[in-house]
C-alpha cells in the first residue's frame, strides 16, 4: 500500500479493526505503523466536526447542563465500574456481609473498594462517609450503654448527640470516643498513623498503652483541629484543620500544600485503585501544592502533576501500575 | 468558524454560563469527531460532554484560547485513553486479533499526541505558512473540505471537479503539512480554522 492509499484509507474513516488490508500493512513494520499513526493523529486533529447539525450540538449541551455542578457521577466512573466487574467482579460500590458475633446482634461489615466511595446510616441516625480501602463494621442495632464502631481506613462521622450513649470509634486497639459531633477519622492499618479530625462538638482521643486492655492515655481534640498519633514514636501531634477539609468529603476534592509526592502517591493510590512504583528515591521526596479530585481520571491527574513539577520527571502505565521516572 | 473573543473568555474564567454555552457550542462538534477516530462512535459524545462537565465543576482560568484548547483536547484525550484501556481489559478473553492490534495502535497514537499550549502555539504559524504555500487549487479544496467540513461529494460540486480530484488534492495537502510539521506532526490543525 503506498502512502496515498493509506491516507485515502484514513480519511475514509475506516476504522483499523475493519479493514484487514491497512490491518495487514501496519502490522508490517514498525515504519508502517509509525506513518499510520502520523497520519491519523493529523486527520483527527483536522476535524471540525461541522457535519455536526444543530440539533445534536444542542442535545449535547442540555446533557451537560442537566450534568454539572456535580449532580451527575463522571461517565468515566461508570467506565471504570464495568473494568471492575471483569478485574475484580465488583460491580456496586461496595459489598455488605453480614456475620453473627454473639448470635444475639447481626454486625454489617461494609467494604469500600479502593477507587469508590460510599455512605451509610446507622442504626441511630448517625452518618458516616467512608472513603477509599475502608471497612466499616457496625450492629444491626445499637445496644448497652455505648454505641460501638469498628473502622479501618478513613470516614467522616456526623453523629446524633445521645450523652447517655456515647459513640465510640474503634481504631486497631485506640478508640475515639464522642457525644454527639462531627469529625473525621483516618486510620489505615498499613499506615504509621491515626488521626482524628474534629469539626464541632467535642471528642476524647483514646491512645492504648499499658498493658491491660482497658488502659489509655486520653487526649481531647479542640473544635477545628485534628489529633494525629504516631504509631512508631509514640508521639502525639496536634494541628489546624487544613482549609480544603470539607471539599474533601462533600465534594471528593483534596487539597494539598507542600505535600510529598510520596504521601500523595499513597493518597492516589487509593482513590484510583494503583500502585505506584517509583524508580528514585529523590521522586519521593518531591513536593506539590494543588488540588485532586476524586471523580478525576487518573491520566488527567499525571499530567497535571508532571507540568506541576519543577523538574521533569516521567510516568508509563502498565497493568494497574504507575512506574515513575526522571 | 471564529475563534473565540477575549471577552468571552474573560466571562467564562468568571464562570459565566453564556460563555461556557459559547465555548461548548464552538468546541463539541469538532472534539466529538475527534474522539470518534478512537472511540465508538456511542461513547465519543459522551466522553467529550464529560471533559466539558469537569470543566464546569472545576472552574479553570484561561490567559488565552490556545490555553483552553489544550485543556480540552487534553481531557478529552485523556478520557479516551481511559476508555481504550477498559476496552481493552473488558475484551481481554475475546480473541478478536484485529480488535487488540487496533487498541494497541490507538493508545499507542493518543499517548503520543502532544496538547500542551506550547506546542499548540508553535505550531499555528507553521500551519499558516504551509498553507500558503499550497498550489491555489489544492489550498481551495483543502479549505472546503476541512474547514468548512463539506463533503468531498460536495467539495466537487462546489468546484465542478470529480470526487477523485478532491481526493487527490486532499492528499496532497496532507503530505504538504506533514512535511512542514514533521517535528511536530501529530499535532494539531484544527489551528488552521483561525487562519484567514
């Protein structure tokens, strides 16, 4: 084929699964597949899409108004949840089992696959966001005197005030204990941290120590402020929450200051479900200022990164994996 | 087609919904075909209404339209990059060769194809010069053709020639540009709708 049938071919629109003849020539060499794709990024680029009549430009645009301000999941979401029904045969956005643990109350165990995000009512009205590679187990029914929450991950508790029945937020062997309040907990069991950040109200901060199982050491969280327990030294540190702290939960938006990019490429590893690998230590410690969105699409978010950085670095996708390089 | 005013665009950086309907109306029609040269042609519109959604959401500020160009053609890009590689794992036990071969090629294409605003930039004035240096006859129907988006049936009508002659002017002008932006080549002509 020379290189004016190929462009007649192109320019045909013929798509390269249709045609076993332009099939066969790009397969040919590495040449021939280099020309093909010269070709075909310029004629796409070319488009104008003035066949395009008015009416679907209209439908197109009512479809997006009906769409923005986030009243719409991003297609590429829904995308992604049909990936998942054939990598990981999920397809809700998250499964509910239901176990005995005394035979007297049902615990529901809730868990949140990475790269979705949920919400969910207890049995008490309280509501609770829970983000990325979290599990959540709770009763059926709250019963005794405390209203008793397992977490793993990361939720945001709007809790009803009940001083007769306080809620408590079990983390590994640490618990968070509440009347009745607003705040976030973030505890992965792979991280070296647990935090506890409070909006309103008042939470008691139950760092285990001792040796028996009912000992801690309690520390109260000011309205506005987070708790963070180092699980390696043993510290406590106190600080403000950050300014972008309720987009991250109403919105799905992450805002980050200074943050390294490894501490971030954690955080993104959970939202979107990969792993990243970098080929350099000095990567890691790069750091970037901005905002990411949870309904962002990964590729979107690597670019924005890489004109982000001062000095360039390079990424390649392979089968669930990131491979940063400079 | 016009290019965009700075007043529109100052108005959509104000988040304004006249200018986003403005920008939309310009911008849909021509990221729809693009998408459609990698994608079904049921999923190009949507994956360019969700570039234009999170565009809305997200409120990006524009110095100048080569800026928004890059914004959205790289959103969209990016969104069919997402869509080839779901495709993919979803027919990945379906042992349809050409299938494979033709989401390899593409992903390979749309990894390849550079939207930053630089380049976007660079490249318009390479475009204005190529094309006046196109023989007149060849530059005319190149115009028809692509930047009023006839069709080459009607390229020929306009122009009292056969549709091979269309086609064969239209392929000479491709080999023209693709000389000319052969650092750049798999960039950018939509540029060409801003030359006069």
């Amino acid at each position: 084929m020379d290189s004016e049938k190929l462009i007649h071919k192109i320019t045909e629109k013929k798509a390269l699964k249709d045609s076993e003849e332009l099939l066969n020539y790009v397969s040919e060499s590495g040449e021939n597949t280099k020309e093909y794709i010269r070709y075909k990024t310029l004629w796409a680029m070319l488009q104008t899409g003035n066949e395009m009549d008015e009416e679907t430009v209209n439908q197109g645009y009512k479809a997006v108004k009906r769409n923005v301000n986030g009243r719409r999941k991003s297609i590429l979401l829904n995308i992604a949840k049909y990936a998942a029904i054939v990598i990981l045969a999920v397809s809700a956005g998250y499964f509910i089992q239901y176990r005995d643990i005394d035979s007297e109350i049902a615990m529901n165990e809730i868990f949140v696959p990475k790269g979705n995000r949920t919400s969910v009512v207890l049995p008490d009205g309280s509501k609770v966001w829970l983000s990325n590679g979290t599990k959540l187990v709770y009763p059926e029914s709250f019963v005794g005197d405390f209203r008793n929450v397992q977490l793993e991950g990361e939720g945001f508790f709007e809790v009803i005030h009940d001083e007769h029945h306080p809620f408590i937020v079990n983390v590994g062997e640490h618990r968070i204990k509440v009347l009745g309040t607003k705040f976030a907990v973030v505890a992965y069991p792979d991280d070296d941290e647990v935090k506890a950040e409070l909006v309103s109200g008042k939470i008691q901060f139950d760092i285990h120590s001792g040796a028996t199982e009912e000992s801690y050491k309690s520390f109260m969280v000011k309205p506005m402020h987070s708790l963070v327990y180092d699980k390696t030294s043993g510290k406590v540190y106190e600080s403000i929450i950050p300014d972008g702290f309720h987009d991250y939960w109403q919105k799905g938006t992450y805002r980050f200051r200074n943050e390294s990019f490894d501490s971030l490429a954690t955080k993104i590893a959970r939202i979107y479900n990969v792993e990243i690998i970098f080929s350099d230590e000095e990567l890691k410690t790069r750091t970037f200022t901005g905002t990411l969105s949870v309904d962002d699409n990964i590729y979107t978010l690597m670019e924005v990164f890489k004109s982000a950085s001062g000095k360039p670095f390079g990424y390649k996708f392979d089968s669930g994996k990131i491979y940063i390089d400079k | 087609m016009k290019a965009l005013t700075n007043e529109i665009l100052q108005l959509l950086n104000k988040h304004q919904e006249a200018a986003f309907e403005v920008v939309f109306k310009l911008y849909y029609p021509r990221l729809v075909y693009f998408a459609k040269e990698f994608v079904p042609d049921s999923e190009s519109k949507n994956l360019v209404q969700d570039a234009f959604i999170s565009m809305w959401d997200k409120k990006p500020q524009f110095i100048n339209e080569s800026q928004l160009q890059s914004y959205l053609y790289t959103n969209v890009k990016n969104n069919c990059l997402m869509f080839l590689r779901h495709e993919k794992v979803k027919k990945k036990y379906k042992s349809e060769a050409a299938f494979q071969k033709q989401n390899q090629i593409y992903t390979e294409a749309l990894n390849g194809l550079d939207t930053s605003t630089v380049t976007f930039q660079e490249i318009e004035s390479i475009i204005e010069k190529t094309l006046s240096e196109l023989p007149d006859r060849c530059r005319e129907v190149f115009i028809l053709s692509r930047m009023e988006g006839k069709k080459n049936k009607e390229v020929a009508e306009a122009l009292d020639i056969s549709v091979k002659a269309v086609e064969a002017q239209i392929t000479k002008a491709l080999k023209t540009l693709r000389v000319s932006l052969k650092d750049y080549l798999p960039l950018v002509a939509w540029l060409l709708i801003n030359v006069k």
